[in-house]
C-alpha cells in the first residue's frame, strides 16, 4: 500500500515539473484526478503547527499576517533509518538537513514567485521530507483564510485566498483537512464554514480541533469531539500544539509530541478519549485514509490516462513537428511540406478531391454556350456584305466570284471567336487559383507557418499566371491561324448557282442583288460555324496542355529555384511559426510527457502487486 502513496506523490511532482498546476486551461489536467489532503485554516487557528506536529520538525515559516502565501505540497517519506532530510523540487540534487534553511528557502522560493510584497500564487512549491518519525502522507498546505487586508496587500486579497482555496478544495478527489481553534466558536470558524460550502455532507472533510488547552477554565471540547455539536462523516481529532514559549525556547518536537500524550491520557474529560487523538494519530490516519482512497481511484486514472494520451497525440499530430535548427533540415522541411501540397493539389485536379470536376465544366458547358451566344448578324448583314463584297473588289468587278470579299467577311467574323476563347482561358485559370487555396487550407502543415504559407500561395498563383499568359497566347493562335487560312475544300463542295454566281453575260449590278448577297452570307455562316466546332475541340486541348498539364507538372518550380539560394536566416523566416501554435505545441508536449509519465509509474506499481 506504500506504494500508492509514493505513486500519487511521483506523479504530483511531474505534474508540478510540466506545469499542471490544476489551474483553468484548454489542456487536460492529471492534477486535479489525483487525491489529495489540503489543509484548510484561518491565520492563527495553528494550522502550521499542526503540520509541523505531523512532520515533527519545525520548518515552516511564521510571522505575523499572511506567511504562507503558495500553495506548500508536503511530501513525507517514511524511511527505515539514516539521517533526516528534505528535497525541494527546483533545487534537484540539493539536500536539506538543516531545518531552518528548509524554512528559509520556502520563504524565497515564495518571493521569486510572488516578489517581495504580499502576493499570493497559485503555483506550489513542492517539499519533500525523509524521516524514520513521520508516516507516508502528502498534505497540500494552503494560505490562512483571513477577513482583512494589511498594508502592503491589495484589496481583493481576501477574495484571492478565498477563491485559490476553493479551486482546491472542491475538487471531489480532494481531502479537506479543516483546522479550526478549540478557543473559538466552532460557527465562527473559517475553516468548517469553506468546507461546509464544497462539501455539505462531510464526506470528505476531516476536522482538527487546536489549542485545546488553551480553552477558558470550565469548558472543554468533548461535545465537539464526540460529533454531537458538529458531526462530520469522520472523527474529530483533538492535538495540543507548542505553546509560543515552547517554539521560542525550540523545545524539541518528540518531547512536545510526548507532552501531548501525556495531555490527553491525564485530562479526565478527554482520557476515553485519549487513544484517537493526537498529532502522531492524525498523521496515521490520514495517511491509512489517503492510501485507501488512491486505491479505489486507480482504475479510473488509468482510464483517464489513456483517453489523456490518445487525444494528446492526435493534436499533437495535427500540429506537425517542431522546425529543424539547420538550414539543410529546415530547406527539406520546407520541400517536404511543398511536396505535401502539391500532392493534394493534384488531387484535386485527378478527381481524388473535389474541384477538378469544375474545369471540365468550362470546355463542356460555358465554351460550347459563349460560342453558340455569338451573333454574326452585324458581320454577316445585308449592308455590311454588299460594302465588303464591292470594296473588295477594288477598281474592277470580279469575274467569277468574290474571292476577296469571302476572305474578308470570314475574317471579321472569326475574330469574334477569341472573345470566348479568352474567357475559356481566364475561367480555367481562375478554377486552378481557387483549387491553390483550397490545397493551401487543407495542408495541414502549412498552417503551422503563416510566413511558407503566404510564400507558397503567392508563388503558385504567379505560376498559374505565367500559365494562363501562355495558354492565352497558344489559344488565340489557333484563332488566328483559322483565319490566315482558309479551307478550300468547304467552298470547292458548295452548289454552283449558274444564274447567280457564273454566268457573266449578266450584268454586274444584277451580281449584288439581295438574293446573291444573302447567299455569300449563307456560305460565310456555314463556314464560320464549321470553325467554331473545330475550335470547340481544339481551344480545350490548348488549355489544358499550356495550363492544367503545366500546374501539375511544374506549379511551384520557380519557388523551388530560389529557394536554393536562400540563406539560413530567409529559410527561418519562411518557418517563423505562429507563436500561438508553437506555444500550444510546448505545452501538449509537456502535458503528453507528464501522461505517459504517469501512465508508466502507475503501470509500473500495477506490475508490482
């Protein structure tokens, strides 16, 4: 059963050592799972005396007002022989056999926490002592509960000790260790009212009744002993501490410890009694109680562990790994997490991940629409065939057939077609930008760095832009060269219309009648159409070679060229990590090692039974 105790006191340490103070936070706290003792008391009930009776030693400080201002988790450590010492957490490897230097560091350890003045802290100094006289307990020492502030000290004091008290002790894994003056009114006790208030029942709290002997002459404390003037779920228990005159002439503690014996053995109203009361029964007590209730805890901290460790880690994950030192680890971070988004950014584009799916729609739907929308009407008008028609032919009418004037009419009509075939461009290249945004938001490692990220996002959109200039061009090329030749095949294979367009013994004028000129339209329309079919199939293959092709095959070479010639500092600037982030990850570490810390010592006593 030692073995608990020792457990629970290992683990308390780490938990002090990786900063689970028990305090609000996003983190998951082991702390406050832990059972635990806090000793509860107004200033001057002898709460300290109390302590130092238990320990045997005097090491705590004194004075007037509020002396212990931190949390003091007391570990004591029953050992079979040897000199007695004591270890504080911040100062590993140091003993202390001095006791009076024990006293004097917790002191400045409270000042290099709080300063010089009277604050308080929540952060606990960690004290533990090894003696053949003490029994395996860990006792949790809290600040005096007190009514006003003194000089030096803010206002909200009181409030401030109250609330650090309570965040204590209302944690159900928590004993409370009331002490309250036998000298005093029991309802006036600061000690009995705070535990009242968490713990209604009196299931958790244990009640030590003080300076027993110093009560007025005809009165005594056997109601309160007994359980008939305030019942807790516990027994009372009485203890007679050192009088001021004793700590002032440091009268031995065993020699007080027999003093208080031989008190409640010689006093007749506290003889039948006398067998459970006592500094040296408390102390046994407690800590028979405090191994009984880690026991029965055991199962669910091992739970609690284990579920801990597991979302621990999948955070953790979600975070990526601490940046590299060097410039070669941190240029092949850098690649690596390139690597990574442009893996998903092909994703997108293969159908893996959505998005893709939508440039089709651009060749499928909008180009095949923008062409249909075309209106040759005003190229293709009566007015403006019969001006191209006659121009055309210059000083001297044609012969046979109004070969320039085709030319023409088709030209103006084809150069309609590079509208749409721009916008086909400008659309995939706007779908491919969308898609780097997308891939940026989903690779996880790049939030982790806001400067790569930026970089990353701005060197793959002006990728895609030199894309989309090169595409543009190729695109209205293939425009262009369905105008700088024409196909003869398509005209050879049209109907010949003798009395409208061969015989030359008509006149010329009878040539530019409405019904030739709507048939030189006709032909153009059909012409026209012919081509925006043909430029229906190859404006796509266009595009998707000079722009989709190209993104996934070389969307961040530029990037990857001048990152070679970067130096160690513009790397690092480039993995200059959210603080926040970097923050969340320290802290999930330590608390993931306080766990698995945890989860091995309890494992470890587990093994041993």
């Amino acid at each position: 059963m030692e073995n608990l105790i020792s457990l629970v006191n290992k683990l308390q340490r780490a938990c002090t050592a990786l900063g689970d103070h028990g305090e609000e936070s996003a983190l998951p706290t082991l702390w406050d799972s832990l059972p635990a003792i806090a000793v509860v008391g107004g200033q001057s009930s002898g709460k300290s005396s109390v302590l130092e009776s238990i320990v045997g030693k005097d090491f705590l400080p004194r004075g007037s007002g509020i002396v212990t201002r931190r949390p003091l988790v007391l570990q004591l450590h029953k050992i079979d022989e040897g000199r007695e010492y004591a270890e504080f957490m911040h100062l590993p490897r140091k003993r202390f056999t001095d006791f009076a230097a024990v006293r004097k560091e917790i002191g400045d350890e409270t000042d290099r926490e709080t300063g010089r003045g009277k604050g308080i802290s929540s952060v606990p100094i960690h004290l533990s002592i090894y003696s053949p006289n003490v029994v395996n307990l860990t006792l949790i020492d809290l600040p005096g509960l007190t009514k006003v502030a003194i000089d030096g000290q803010s206002d909200s004091i009181v409030a401030d000790i109250e609330n650090m008290v309570r965040s204590f002790i209302e944690k159900p894994n928590c004993l409370i260790l009331a002490v309250s003056p036998a000298n005093q009114d029991l309802a006036t006790s600061d000690a009995i009212k705070i535990s009242r208030d968490v713990d209604p029942k009196g299931e958790r709290t244990f009640g030590v009744l003080t300076k027993i002997d110093l009560m007025d002459k005809g009165t005594d404390a056997v109601d309160i002993l007994e359980g008939k003037s305030y019942r807790l779920q516990f027994p009372w228990i009485g203890v007679v501490n050192r009088s001021q005159a004793d700590i002032n002439k440091s009268v031995d503690m065993i020699a007080a410890r027999r003093r208080e014996r031989e008190y409640f053995a010689s006093t007749p109203e506290y003889r039948h009694l006398a067998h459970r009361m006592g500094s040296e029964h408390l102390g046994k007590m407690l800590s028979k109680h405090l191994e009984t209730v880690i026991k029965s805890r055991i199962p669910g901290l091992q739970s609690l562990i284990n579920k801990s460790i597991a979302e621990l880690e999948a955070e953790l994950s979600r975070f990526g790994k601490p940046v590299a030192t060097d410039a070669g680890g941190k240029l092949y971070s850098i690649m690596e997490i390139c690597r990574l988004f442009d893996g998903i950014y092909k994703e997108h584009l293969d159908g893996i991940r959505p998005g893709g799916d939508k440039i089709y729609n651009v060749f499928d739907n909008q180009l095949p629409a923008a062409l249909k929308r075309l209106q040759f009407d005003k190229q293709l008008a009566m007015e403006n065939v019969r001006k191209l028609i006659t121009e055309a032919d210059g000083y001297q009418p044609h012969l046979i057939a109004p070969e320039q004037g085709y030319r023409r009419l088709i030209e103006s009509s084809l150069i309609t077609i590079r509208g749409p075939a721009e916008a086909a461009v400008d659309a995939v290249h706007s779908l491919l930008k969308d898609l780097v945004h997308k891939a940026v938001s989903e690779t996880v490692e790049l939030k982790q760095y806001p400067g790569l990220r930026v970089e990353v996002t701005n060197a793959a959109v002006e990728s895609l832009e030199r894309m989309r200039d090169e595409s543009k061009k190729a695109t209205l090329k293939l425009v262009d060269m369905e105008s700088s030749y024409l196909t003869v095949d398509f005209f050879r294979k049209l109907p010949q219309d003798i009395e409208k367009g061969g015989n030359p013994t008509h006149s010329i004028f009878d040539r530019y009648n409405d019904s030739y000129l709507r048939r030189i339209g006709s032909n153009v329309l059909s012409y026209v159409n012919m081509v925006c079919g043909s430029l229906r199939n190859s404006i796509p293959k266009s595009i998707v070679y000079c722009q989709v092709r190209e993104a996934k095959r070389s969307l961040l070479d530029h990037f990857f060229t001048e990152l070679g010639s970067k130096d160690t500092k513009q790397l690092s600037g480039l993995l200059n990590e959210d603080p926040a982030i970097m923050e969340r990850r320290i802290a999930l570490g330590k608390r993931l090692e306080l766990y698995r810390s945890a989860q091995a010592e309890i494992d470890a006593v587990a093994w041993a039974k």
